[in-house]
C-alpha cells in the first residue's frame, strides 16, 4: 500500500509538472526524466516513429539530456517495432531468452559483442494520425527486470503527457497562424517590405516615445525612381 501512495504521489507530481505552458520537446524531456527517476530505471526515452518505419527519432533521453532529435534503426529495437504495429505495449523480460530478441541476440553476437540488456519495454503512443511513438524502458544486466507494474504506471503517464502534447502543439500552430496573420496584415506581399498601415502603428509609437522624453523626431523620406523594375 506504501509503495502505490508513492506511485500515485509521482504520478501526480509528473503530470502537474507535463501541464504547464511548455513546447512538446520539453514535455519530452521532462517525461522522460521523471518516469525514469520514479521507476528506478537508468535508460527512459521518448521515440517518435510510425508502424513500418525502418527507422526513428530519439526525441529525449534520461540517460543523456544532450540527446535530442537522433536517429536510430528500427532492426535493433524488436519492441519498439511490435509495439508500432499492434499499438499495445510490449514487454521484454529477459532479452536473454525472449524469442523477439532473437535476431538482436544474433547480430550482436556476429558483431562480438555481449548483449548487455536485461529487460525492455515499449509503451506506444499517437499523437494524431501523423505522429505517434513509444515511451521506451530498459534496464541492463545487474539491474531488476521490467514489470507490468512498471508499464501501468508509463501508461497512466504516457496519457497525461500526450494531453499536455497535444495542448502545446495547438498553441504553437495558434502562434504560427498570429504571426502569419500579423505579417499579412503589415507587410507588402510585393516587396516584403511594412506596408502604410505599420509606417503609421511605428510612427505612432516612435512620436509618443519623443514625447515622453521631450525628445525630437526625424523621417528621412526616399523617393526611388523606376521602383518597379527594381
């Protein structure tokens, strides 16, 4: 009972934390961080990719905060890859044995290397049509394995920052769309250049500026010949 308070009071602390006015890389990295901090594991990271993709984009990553936007190819990641296709999350607990690690197991070993993970998890999740991934767990030889205890707790998560994702990335497109409309409104499609309406908003500004300092105001007048053909 101890340990699903502490649960619960994570959780709710990490998604007051993902609600707040932040861009979707942000709440990336936050979401990352935290679920990795709360479950005890080492590797966490956010993967944005689509069922059929041969490759994907590490978005965050606990383990390493400088990683952010870096590809990866899908073959080495089995979990993440069946968790795309049946949107159900995918749970490795011992990469030792599992037969989905079965190729991975053999490439490392034509490689010479040792497979040094212990367990994975994948948990998926979508965005809106165009974008989707995993929420990605991991732990290494020496640490404890994956539960589906560990996955419920990601989903509830997953969910909350997914909301937060969505909230922020309509926020950004409602900026784009006011600065565009700004734009249109106050610069000369011609030449790209402010248009009648901001000389007046600038001038208007800049003379209550001179006369809050007592200041003068100058305008320097150009008058361009042939400006068509320029």
């Amino acid at each position: 009972v101890r340990g699903d308070a502490i649960h619960n009071r994570q959780l709710i602390d990490i998604l007051h934390e993902v609600t707040g006015e932040l861009t979707p890389g942000e709440i990336y990295r936050i979401l990352a961080r935290r679920v990795a901090r709360s479950l005890g594991l080492s590797h966490c990271s956010v993967v944005l990719a689509h069922a059929g993709d041969i490759s994907a984009i590490v978005a965050a990553s606990a383990e390493d905060s400088s990683i952010q936007d870096v590809e990866v190819p899908l073959e080495r990641y089995p979990e993440i890859v069946a968790a795309l296709k049946s949107e159900r999350p995918v749970l490795v607990d011992d990469a030792q044995t599992h037969p989905l690690f079965a190729a991975v197991r053999e490439m490392w070993a034509r490689e010479g290397k040792t497979l040094v993970i212990r367990s994975v998890a994948a948990i998926p999740f979508s965005l809106d049509r165009a974008r989707s991934g995993v929420l990605f767990l991991r732990t290494d030889r020496g640490e404890r394995r994956l539960t589906t205890g560990d996955i419920e707790f990601a989903e509830v998560v997953i969910r909350g920052a997914v909301a937060a994702i969505r909230r922020a990335q309509a926020l950004e497109t409602t900026r784009a769309d006011n600065r565009r409309l700004e734009a249109l409104a106050t610069t000369d499609q011609l030449t790209r250049v402010l248009n009648r309406r901001a000389l007046l908003d600038r001038l208007a500004v800049e003379v209550d500026r001179a006369r809050r300092y007592d200041s003068g105001l100058s305008m320097l007048l150009l008058d361009v010949d042939f400006f068509k053909k320029i």
